[in-house]
C-alpha cells in the first residue's frame, strides 16, 4: 500500500511538472530607438503583472510567460512606454520614442539689424517653454535703439527640433540728410542738415530651437518690421541658452 502511495504521488508530480510546463512559453525579442539602435536597460513585462525581463546590451530580452499573454509592455526613462501584441513564433521587435517633455528655456540672443540707412548690432532676450506645443516672448535692441518685441507658438517637430512662428512690434531707424546752399546778400553759402529718428511698424518672424543636450539649445530666427510709407527693417537673431 504504501508502495502504492509513493508511486501515485510520484506520477501526480510528474503530471503537475509537465502541466507547468505546458502552461509557461518562451517569448524573445529586441528593444530598439527610432534609428533602429539597441536599448539596454528596458524593462519589458507582461501587460497586466507578472513576468518581466531586462534588455540586454544588444536590446535583446527573454522571458517566460503564460500562453494566453496577449501582450507585453515596454519602458524606459526618458522613452515614451509602448504595448505590443505578443508573437510566439518570431522575434518581438519594439520601437521606443522619445518622450515628449514640456520644458521652459531661457536664451540669450544677438542681433544684426539691416534697413537702407543704418546697419546695427544688439542683443536681447528670449524664453517660454519648449514640448509638443510651446510658446514663447522675445525682446531685442540694436546699437540704433531699435527695438523689436515679438511672442509667438513652438512646434515640436521631433523632441530636439522645434519651430516657431510669432507676431509683435518693431521699430526702424531712419535718417535724413540734405545739402543745399543760399545767397546771404554778400555769397553763396553751404549747409548740411540731418535729422533721424524711429518709426514704428509691424513684426513677423519665424525660426527655429536645435536641442543640443538635456540643458543646452541653439536657435536661430529672422524677424523683418514693416513700417508704413518706409523701408523696412530686417532682423537675424542667433542665440543660446539653458534648457531647464
């Protein structure tokens, strides 16, 4: 009898091994950017709980899981967290983007300033916030105390490239200069007059935010004031700063 028992409990384990065997299955795959390169580190589970894995250096990942998992869950910091469906026969590519983040900036700024009377070169400010959506406000002066304040929206074009487009106000410098000559009673006599000034006009502009690195950026933009009945006067910004 107790033969018996010892051979029934034996056979009843090897029944529950295999059973657990049968109920776990073997999936493999690789975590990858956007450019296709590997990402170690990830974490990869399955989508409710349970089994999870680590990629490894090539972004490879293996785990066990249940044969009804439908799919699996991919992280990573700074990545923006993807659920793919599981594949049993083939190897589980996931593709990890960037995540979006919205972050406020702050930029220094020089300016060159070109209308047909007087060239010049300033300086000025400029900051918002950068993300998917943003925006912004920007000051600049020249050496001709010509003064440029525009705001506008960014877009985010990819999470290092942005675009921005904005209105506001400017002002233009001008100059007046004549040479004329007159009789005093005695002989002819020669003065030159000069006057200038600034008018004030309308400012577009458009440009660009290069994302260098987690704290550092670049842009660049173009800003051309319309004033009325005058020339107009074109500006280019180039600047840098910190992305906090």
């Amino acid at each position: 009898m107790k033969k018996l028992l010892t051979l029934a409990a034996a056979a009843a384990m090897t029944v529950a091994g295999a059973f657990a065997q049968e109920s776990q299955r073997t999936v493999h795959g690789f975590v990858i950017d956007n450019n296709g390169n590997p990402i170690a580190g990830a974490e990869v589970t399955a989508t409710g709980g349970g089994a999870s894995a680590i990629s490894d250096a090539d972004g490879s990942f293996t785990m066990q899981v249940s044969p009804f998992l439908k799919t699996l869950t991919a992280t990573y910091s700074g990545m923006a967290s993807k659920k793919i469906k599981v594949d049993f026969n083939s190897d589980i590519i996931i593709a990890l983007k960037e995540q979006w983040r919205t972050r406020a900036f702050a930029n220094a700024i020089g300016n060159i300033c070109v209308n047909s009377y007087a060239n010049g070169g300033g300086g000025g400010v400029m900051g918002g916030v950068i993300g998917k959506w943003g925006g912004y406000g920007k000051v600049t002066v020249d050496n001709n105390a010509s003064i440029t304040a525009t705001a506008g929206v960014i877009k985010g074009i990819t999470p290092k490239i942005y675009a921005f487009v904005g209105v506001g106000f400017g002002s233009a410098y001008w100059e007046y200069w004549s040479h004329y000559s007159y009789y005093n009673g005695y002989s002819y006599q020669f003065e030159d007059l000069s006057e200038s000034g600034h008018d004030a006009g309308f400012a577009i502009e458009f440009g660009g935010i290069l994302k260098l690195s987690k704290h550092f950026n670049l842009m660049i933009g173009y800003t051309p004031v319309f004033v009325p009945d005058d020339e107009s006067s074109h500006n280019i910004n180039i600047g840098c700063g910190y992305v906090f």
